[in-house]
C-alpha cells in the first residue's frame, strides 16, 4: 500500500472537515492557490503554518509530517457523521432557496395571465394587455433561470458534492428537473393561453373574444397543446438538465417508414388544398364549366384519393409491426377535411348590370377558412400525438 504524502494528508482532512481550500486559505492567511499547491504536492507547508495546520485539523505535528494517523480508524469515524450532516444541509439549504426563488417566479407568471385578462375584458384593451403580460413573463423567465443558474453552481463548484451519495444527488436533480421544469412550462402556458386574445380580432376598434367563445373554441385546443407539451418534453428536459445531454431515440425501421408514410400523405394533402384554391381562377366562361377548372379539381381530389391509398399501401408493405403505422395513417387522412375546407377560402363568380348585357366577374377571399382548416390540423396532430404518447407510456 502506497504511503500517504503531506499534501494528499491535508487535502483528505480538509474534506473530512468539511472545508474547501478558500475556507482552509482564510483561517492560515494564505491564498488557495498555495493550498492547491500543497495538497497536489507541488511545494510544502512552512513550519510556522504547520502547528496551525495541526491544530486547525485537531491532528498532531508529527502526524501532519508523516501524512498519516497513528490512530487514524477512530477519528474518521467520528468525523464521518459530522460530513454527512454537512452535506445534507448543504443540499437542503440550497434546495430550499432554489423552491423559493421558483414559487416567486410562477408567481409572477400568474400575475401576468391575470393583468392580461383584466386589462383584456375590463379595459378592452387586449394588445396593451398582451405587452403587460409579455413583461412579467419575462420577469419570471429571469428569475428561473437565476434559479437554476445559482443552484447547478452550486451543484458543480461545491466539492461536498462528490462525496454526496446517489440518494442525496437523485433527489437533487429531481428536484432541480421538476420545478424548473414546472416554471418554464407554466410561463409558456401564460402565454399561449393569451393569444387569442389579440389573434381573434373583428372590425370593431380595441375588441375582444368573449368569455363564452374563448372556453367553447379556443380552451380545449390550449388544453390539448399543453398536455402533449408536458408529456412530451419534460423527460428530455430533466435529462438535459441533470446530464447536459439529450436522450438519443435508436432509428428504427417502423420509424423511418412512419416519416415516409407521413410525408408522403401530407404532402398529397397540401397540393390538393392549394389546387382547390387557385381552381377558380380558371373559371372563365359563366355559361359552362370550364375544362382547365375541372381538370385542377379532379386532380385535387385524385391527390387526397392518392394519400388514402399510399396509407394502405404502406400498411400492406410493412408486415411486422403494422399497429405502428396505423395511428399516424388514420391522422394523416383525417387532414383531408382540412384540404376540402381550404377550398372555400377562394371563390370567384359572376354578376350581371342591368344597364350591361356583358357579365363581371368578382373574386372573393374568406381567409377565415384558413385558419379553420390550419386549426383542425393542429388538433388533429396534437390529439392523435397524445394518443401515440399514452401507448407508447402503457406499453413500457
């Protein structure tokens, strides 16, 4: 067995006490970059600071210069407890000022959502109620991350930690994960649960979606979002955080073909709502169909005929494993209504003067139907997305 030095002595007292260099460095008047020097057995103490040492340490002169105790096992089992205590309290005390600094912050984030709704339907004045609100999310945006930012220094640049066990480090990432976590989410939740405040908009100045409206249209579908977003991402959040990585997903064949699958159905869909769209443009002739308009219709309707078929033909393809497919299949193909509703968006037709035997034509946009089609695709991803999560936490 290699025989202890002076420098590895001090240093495994050090840390038996509970001290780190600069604490050690205050009490002899010397900077912690001399006792880096000497625990690293670079250079070694002077022997006017050694009785200090000794006695700082509760050690004798002569076990100091050997670099060992002559009773060392009773010592150190006295000195164990006392680093345990310490370094439960270490983890306790910082945790207990990371939870504060976070429940200041979701705080904060309340306030905003309540100022954006009181200013939005008490004042009618939802776009200054937005910018309000933007300034307190941003307020409690800095102070978690203040919070995380002060309790991982903690974490990486106290050296109690690495004699920390894994139970005491668990229940830290844990903790640090989950509320920041918490935080974060809940200043996206403020915010998006804000935007159709000043989204929706009508003719009449400084208005605002009524309550009735905003819970039968719009709070489902922010529920719906913020369910997939919490199940979504706060494993990889707590895993980045705890590890500075990301969980790397292996790429699977079904998976491969899921994303072709998908691509391919969305992509047919999106041609055919575009083809719907500009189809009245070609409507020239008010006495009969023209034949260019109908060919971009039955080309529209072929595309979607098209995404319905590519879907079975993947499942036929796919042997193993079919039941992975046929949950984005059935989404996919329910963003057909989606195409079918951006149809109506574009129209155009024809009126006659009665002064005029020549007929006008007028063109009309509805950009409403957009967003009614843009909409229900969202849900639909979002809903058939929480449907493949929920499996996907049942069958492990």
């Amino acid at each position: 067995m290699a025989k202890n030095t002076i420098g590895q002595f001090i240093a495994a007292l050090r840390k038996a006490n509970g001290m780190t260099q600069q604490d050690v460095a205050d009490r002899l008047n010397v900077s912690n970059k001399a006792v880096s020097r000497w625990e690293r057995d670079e250079c070694a103490p002077d022997l006017s600071v050694i009785p200090a040492l000794a006695e700082m340490f509760s050690v004798t002169c002569d076990e100091l210069l050997k670099g060992e105790r002559i009773m060392e096992s009773a010592p150190v089992e006295k000195k164990e407890p006392r680093v345990e205590k310490q370094i439960k309290n270490l983890v306790n005390r910082t945790l207990s000022g990371f939870k504060t600094l976070i429940w200041i912050s979701l705080a904060v984030a309340v306030v905003g959502l309540v100022c954006m709704f009181g200013i939005s339907y008490g004042f009618y004045r939802p776009v200054i109620g937005f910018a309000v609100m933007l300034l307190f999310e941003a307020c409690a945006s800095v102070i978690a991350i203040l919070a995380v930012s002060r309790t991982k220094d903690v974490k990486t640049d106290n050296e109690l930690f690495e004699m920390a066990d894994d139970s005491l480090v668990s229940r830290f990432n844990s903790t640090l994960g989950s509320l920041s976590f918490a935080a974060f989410y809940a200043i996206f939740a403020v915010i998006l649960a804000s935007l159709p405040l000043v989204l929706v908009t009508s003719d009449y100045v400084n208005s605002v979606v009524t309550p009735y409206s905003y819970l039968t249209v719009f709070a489902g579908g922010i529920a719906l979002v913020l369910a997939l977003g919490w199940l979504k991402c706060r494993k990889p959040y707590m895993a980045w955080l705890s590890s500075g990585e990301l969980p790397q997903k292996q790429s699977e064949p079904i998976q491969k073909s899921r994303r072709r699958m998908t691509l391919v159905q969305v992509l047919l869909t999106v041609i055919a709502g575009v083809l719907f769209v500009i189809a009245p443009y070609f409507d020239n002739d008010p006495n009969e169909t023209p034949f260019l308009y109908t060919a971009t219709v039955l080309i529209g309707l072929a595309c979607l005929l098209a995404s319905i078929i590519s879907f079975i033909v993947f499942l036929i393809k796919t042997r193993e494993e079919r039941k992975k497919l046929l949950i984005p299949g059935i989404r996919n193909t329910l963003l057909i209504p989606s195409a079918l509703i951006v149809s109506e968006m574009h129209s155009m037709g024809w009126w006659h003067d009665p002064g005029s035997t020549v007929g006008q034509r007028y063109e009309s946009w509805h950009t409403e139907y957009l967003w009614y089609a843009l909409a229900l695709a969202v849900i639909i991803f979002v809903v058939f997305s929480l449907i493949d999560v929920l499996i996907q936490k049942k069958s492990k």
